[in-house]
DNA sequence: GCCTATGATACCAGAAAGGTATCGTAGCAG
DNA sequence: CTGCTACGATACCTTTCTGGTATCATAGGC
C-alpha cells in the first residue's frame, strides 16, 4: 500500500537524479532507498525510473508521478500547519461548502465581510457541488452550503437567498445571437444544448434538463461536460449553447447571453446548514448575509434577481421558515 | 512521521465515530487503531478526538484534519490512477505551467485544439508564477511554459507570442472613473496601489512598480496581495487600483477599466521550452498557436495587442530567434 | 577494454505494526 | 444512585517491515 514514505524518497530520487546522493539527503543507505523505490514500482504496475543510463532519468509516467507527488506533499504540509494553527490557537473554523457559481455573486464579498467581522475564525472554502453539500454538512465537514438544489433532509435546514434568472449563452454570429432580447424557453427546441456537470446526479445539468423539457423545447442534441468553463468554451467554439445563472455571464464576453423567459426559468441560491447548530456564526453569516443584499451589489441587479420578501426583512428567524 | 495510513484510520474513525466499528471497516483490531490514532496526535501536538464522550465527537482541529484528509487520500488516488494510466498505455505527457491570466486569453482554446490534434496525449496543466517556470522546465516537471517574465537561462528558450496592453481596474464611483478614455501612466502618481502576486518574487508585481517608477507615478501606498482575484476584490472593495493585463478585466464587471498608455505599458505573453527539447509536440503546439492567432480571437483584439511580427509569419524559425 | 561511480542483491538487526487479553469509564436503565 | 453495557485504553506478545552492512553487476568515460 502506498504511503508517504516511498514519495519522500521517490521526490528525493527524481530531484537529485542519484540513488546513493539522493539517500544521503534522506539520511538512510542507499540499498532501503532502492527497495523502497522498487515496491513503489510495483505498487503502482508502472516503472517509473530508467535506471541504464547514467544520469538516470524519469520515465513519462515518473515525471508525471513526481510532479504530482509534489503536489501532495505540499499539500500534507499545509495540512499539518493548518491543524496545528487551529488546535494550538483554539481557533474556530468555518467551512463553507459553494458551488462555483456563488464565486461570482455575493460569496468573496460575503467571506471579505466576515473576515472582518470575526477575525479569530478560520475561513475554509470548499468547492462542492449541491447534493454534496447535504452529507458534507451531516458529517460536520462543512459548517454552511452555498448551493442551487433545493433538497429536503430533515438533518439540514435550507434558506432561499435568491431566485437568480437563468440566461443562454449562444455563439457569436449565430441567428439566435442577432438579437438581445429575452429569449423564451421554447425558442431552444432543436438546439444543441451543453450542459454542466456531468456529475454528480442529480445537479444543475438535471434542473436545466427539466426546464427544457418542461417547456417542450427538446434539444437536438445534449453534451455533458465537468464543468462551467468548458461549457461556455464549447459555447465559444460554437458546439451550442448553454444555460447558466446570470452572474455566470462574467465569464466569458466572447459568447452572446439572452435573459431566459418563461415559467421556472430561475436557479435559486440556497444557504443549508445543520438543523439545531446554534454556532454564534451561523448567525453572524446570516447577519452579513442581509447587511450586503441590503447594500445592492451589481450581481443582484433585480433585473436578474428575485429575492423573496422574508430575506430582506429585519427578522433573522423568519429565514428558517424557508423550507 | 506522518504517515498516509494514519490518514486513512483517522478517516475512518471520523467518519464511523466509533473507534471499534472503525477498526472493523479497516480489517485491524480496535487497539493498534486506538494507538496509531495517538501516534498522530502527538505528532501533530494537537488533539483530534474528543473521547469522553459517547458517541466521540471531533475538535475543531479533528474537523479540519478530516475535511483535509479526506482531499488528500482523494489527490492520491487521482495520482495512482493517473500514473498508471500513463504507464500502463504509454501515453505521452504533454505538462504546460501557465499565469492564471492565460486562462483569460487563448490558454483554453490552444488546450482544445491540442486535444483534437493529439487525442493519445495527456495534457497535465499547472497553475505557475512565470519564475517557477524555469526550475520546473529544467526539471522536467513541466514542458512548456506560458509566462509573463522574460528571462536569460541559457537553457531555457523564451519566445514573446504577443505583448498585451496593461489595463488598470478602478473603483467604480471615484474620480478617476468617471471616464473611459486610455490614461497615462503617470496619472497613477498617489493612489493607493494592489499588486500580485505578493510571492515569489520577482514576479509580475515587480513589473507593475517597475512601470510606475519609470514613469515617476510613486505610488500613495502599496499593498500586495497573492492572488488577482483578491486584488480585483480589494479594488471592488475600494482599497485602490490594479493593474492588470487587459484580457484579464473579463473576470469582474463591478470595477471600472482604463487602457494604460506609455513607455512600456504592456505585458508580455511568452511560451518557453527547453532548449534542444524536439518533442514533436513542441512543434505541433507553435503550430497550433499560429493558428489559432491567425484566427483573431476577441482577445487578440489589436486596440490590446501587439503581435511581433515574426509570430505571425510562416517560418517556425524565426521564433527561436526572439531571445 | 579497463576503471570507477553507482545501482542491485543478500542477509541480518531493530523498530514498528498488529493481535489477544484485560481494565477503566461514559451513559443509560431502573 | 447504582449497576450494566458498550467501548476505548493499556499491557504484552508476535509478525512484519524498514534500515544497515557487505558485496556484486554494469554504464560510461578514458
């Protein structure tokens, strides 16, 4: 089994080009570093190191390998220090789950603020899609969600910040693209249609799919694809269009975008955390939350947004009427 | 020394909350999990677990070493399988080290077409500073770099692809924003600066205080900061101006941008390789470049670019001239 | 073709992981 | 409040694996 032994010692090997150097660094022999070497090898069914040639050299899949090894334990380090930090300083941690498309509303604003407000915390943020917030959440790895599904776990309460409209993003100097108008749902049907992510099920591509269906606009033709920047780099590359939340729009101005019109049209954006965690931050964020819609930012322009009424009202305790 | 095995049990005890059943799911008996548990908490000097309680609750380190932990097993697996898949069909590696702001410009749509041309390539794409290019060129972490800094290593061949004009991101609602048209750089002189990436230096923040000292626009106060999209944050925020390269302005609409005019208010886009590297794709990658600038993509536009003229004629060659 | 630097192999010693038996205690039933 | 039970800690032994030493095999420069 593999383990961060034999990376230490691989990186140490692919750096110094040198067995016997490579193990004086690591203040071992060199015959246990060779071993150690091989059993990676073997772990992996893979060589990973020319070794009839002096210098040695690092076969594609080793350079691969060693890169990525660095990575990884750069990344142990970081986690180590993070923990540390937090444990010694009885720091709080926040960890916020979102999808990426909060990153393009109110979310770097929201974790600016809170920053400010408790300096003491120590913001982690994780990108993750919706469904993948409920169990995160349940297992205590995220504090609060950002999502866009609306779910119905009795463990997890969700909060309708927004309705934000949906928006088409069509290829420049196409016939849709002539015109700047919106563009009613049905206008789609025969369209080849992109659309994010491919997974996990059920996510945004599903709540897309069924609007399309909804309004009996079938696509000629449906591409999934891992994620929003690819979607909208096929839009550009003319392999169709594609349905995404207004704030998205920011992306990329080399597609054309026509507000989407018609019954469902929209993507909420829902706030979840745990039913009865009474954390004094849940409250803060809540707090912060209606302090910036109160200030209009430009993403919640309300010709693209919808904020149900109970949101921006002075009461924090009609929120967890939402659901 | 930590150790991936003990990642896996602590996962495994927070995840069942239940020391007993945690060793069950591992094949382990409960006490050798029990002390590889300790083992890992004294090595962090921190604890993870709170036990005198049933069932056991994690600490707020625990929490965060758990969500990490988790990510960390995750990267390991991704890079078994990716080694292998490459070992096992002895697939090339094609690793470019790319700014993030190439993101912004024809980085993707060069990716797409290296995809289409090359299918049984495995393009490995790492976010880094231009001056971490170099070391990981001569490396051979990656193959080819896309950059932002020229450079003198004889080992490596820099090639300038264009050189995009410097736009500088204001506020919206102050003075200096209330007008469109192209400023000088020397009507910077006072104003609160941000500049990236804070580290490693030097870096393209240097560039920026470069520009402005060249042009006597002494700066009222500097603040650096590591990434864009904080700096971009920060002048949204009213912290102070930004200068970025123009393509860049694509990532957020709630600031105001002014094309900078003078002496060097531009930023190179520079592709670099190793010197003698005759991989077949280096070639194939300068062919698709050519092509796809012959194309005139919306970044390219010529108010924000200029191509050297020797990038846009038919002979490979003369690229390897510009250095 | 020889010499040297360097990696592989063989084999042994010590450290560390895992197993079994047993003890201590949190949380709950009554 | 008391005793029971579930469950984690401790003690101690066995097995496995890592690292060390001695030695052999070979790539590459002269």
């Amino acid at each position: 089994m593999m383990d961060l032994r034999q990376l230490r010692y691989f990186v140490a090997v692919a750096r110094e080009r040198n067995f016997t150097r490579a193990a004086h660094m690591l203040h071992i022999a060199q015959p246990p570093l060779s071993r150690q070497i091989q059993l990676l090898e073997e772990d992996l069914g893979v060589p990973l190191i020319i070794r009839k040639s002096r210098p040695i050299r690092l076969t594609e899949a080793g350079r691969l390998f060693y890169e990525q090894a660095l990575q990884v334990l750069g990344r142990v380090e970081q986690m180590q220090a993070a923990t540390r930090r937090v444990g010694l300083n009885q720091n709080s941690v926040v960890s916020i789950g979102f999808v990426a498309s909060t990153l393009y509303g109110g979310l770097p604003s929201l974790v600016r603020k809170l920053r400010q407000h408790a300096p003491e915390v120590d913001i982690q943020l994780l990108e993750m899609v919706s469904v993948q917030q409920i169990p995160a959440l349940k297992e205590g790895r995220i504090d609060i969600g950002f999502g866009r599904l609306r779910h119905s776990d009795p463990n997890v309460v969700g909060m309708v910040l927004r309705e934000e409209r949906l928006v088409v993003a069509i290829p420049k100097d196409t016939a849709l693209a002539e015109d700047a108008s919106p563009l009613a749902v049905a206008a789609l049907a025969g369209q080849k249609v992109i659309v994010y992510p491919k997974e996990p099920r059920p996510g945004y591509a599903d709540h897309v799919l069924n609007l399309l269906q909804s309004h009996d606009a079938r696509p000629a033709e449906v591409q999934e694809v891992r994620e929003i920047q690819t979607a909208l780099g096929l839009v550009a590359a003319e392999a169709g269009v594609c349905i995404i939340p207004s704030s998205a729009r920011q992306m990329r101005s080399d597609v054309h975008y026509r507000l989407l019109e018609g019954e469902g049209a929209t993507s909420p954006v829902i706030l979840s955390h745990r039913v009865g965690d009474n954390s004094r931050y849940i409250e803060l964020v809540k707090r912060l939350i209606e302090e910036m819609y109160a200030e209009n930012p430009p993403w919640l322009d309300p010709a693209y947004n919808f904020v149900p009424n109970h949101a921006s009202d002075g009461s924090p305790a009609a929120h967890l009427e939402t659901f």
